[in-house]
C-alpha cells in the first residue's frame, strides 16, 4: 500500500482540529480558566498519538520532534475561547443543544481521522504485517487523547460509557486494515475514516449503547 503523506498530514490536521475543539469545549463547559482550556484541548488533540507513539518505541513522540500538530491545536483553541468569551449566550438556553451537536461532530470526525492516522503511522514505522497491532494502534490514536481528556476533567471516559464510542473506532480501523492492501490507499483510508464517522453519528442519533450489567 502507498501512502500519499498529503492526505495523511490533511487527515491529521482535520483530526487535530476537531479533537482540539471538543477537549476545549469541555474545558469550558467545566468552566475551567485559560490555562486549563488550552491544555485539555492540546491533550485531546495530540494525547492518542503520544500514546501510540510510547507503544511502538518512537520516542520523544513526534508531538515533540514536529510540534505542528501542537501549534495548530493551540490556535484552534485559542480561537474557541475567543468566541465563546464574547458570545457567551453560546452555553446559555437552546444553545445548549446545539453545543452538544457540535460536539459530538467534532469528536466523530477526530475519531474517524485519527483511527486511520494511528494505522498508517504503524504502517509507515514497518508494523504492518501485524494485523492486530495496527488495529490497536489506530483505535488507542482515536481515543486516548479523549480518555485523558475526560480523566483531566474528572469525569468517567465518554469512551466508557456512551453511544458506541470506541467501537467506532474498533470498526473503522478492522475496514481500514483490511481495504489497505486490496484497493488504492487513500480510498481505502477515506472509507476507514467515514465508517467511524458514521457509526459514531448514527449511534448518537439512534441511542445505540452496549448493555450494562444493571438494568437500571
């Protein structure tokens, strides 16, 4: 499989910025200060690749040797806050709602982006015959950096507990592993990342939630 590194450094931008914005929406939500946004935004957006990276050995992790990624999280960031600071009606009322779609947008599109982004840094760091650490790794990309952001916020791991989360991600990432060497790798990384996607929208909009040991 070739991988074309346009897509993929578009892919993770697309990523960066949408998980970047969903851990800074909840900084605000927790109405935590400046400091406390920017930082649980960068770690949503960057945390899954840090920890992928301390897995395979690739150490400092690349959010270290090419802080790229980490600059753009920041003015993703910086910008939310900005617009939020001077619209605050946006977390008061009916917005509120909308607050949530937002969200959940974001979150599914880092997710989709960064499952494929995590199975193609293995691919390209000479893991890929190893079908079942690909997976790993592209599913620990999509939600590590959102399972450090909930543990930050102190709240239970939305990867835990809610609408299909990291079985998206588990999906994708099994359809992405297996299209990469049978068709064009882009296509197949394209169609990776919106299966996530979509399976993340669809379990939102249907109420789709694994069963718990308790009924109630």
């Amino acid at each position: 499989m070739k991988i074309d590194l346009s897509l993929f450094f578009f892919v993770e931008a697309i990523g960066t910025i949408a998980f970047a914005s969903s851990g800074a929406m909840v900084a605000i939500k927790k109405r935590l200060d400046l400091l406390g946004v920017i930082v649980l935004g960068v770690t949503t957006a960057v945390g899954g690749g840090m920890l992928r990276d301390i897995i395979i050995g690739n150490v400092p992790p690349a959010l270290f040797k090419d802080p790229v990624y980490v600059l753009l999280a920041f003015i993703t960031v910086m910008l939310l806050f900005i617009i939020v600071r001077m619209n605050q009606e946006i977390l008061a009322g009916r917005s509120i709602e909308t607050y949530e779609k937002v969200m959940n947008i974001f979150d599914a599109i880092g997710l989709g982006a960064f499952t494929v982004v995590g199975i193609d840094t293995a691919v390209l760091s000479g893991y890929g015959d190893y079908d079942f650490l690909i997976i790993f790794l592209g599913v620990i990309t999509g939600v590590g950096g959102g399972i450090l952001r909930d543990i930050m916020a102190g709240q239970t791991p939305y990867v835990l507990r809610k609408h299909i989360y990291a079985c998206a991600s588990i999906a994708g990432a099994i359809l992405y592993a297996k299209l990469m060497n049978c068709m064009n790798g882009n296509i197949a990384m394209v169609i990776g990342a919106c299966s996530v996607i979509l399976i993340r929208l669809l379990a939102t909009r249907f109420c789709w939630n694994l069963p718990t040991a308790t009924k109630n």
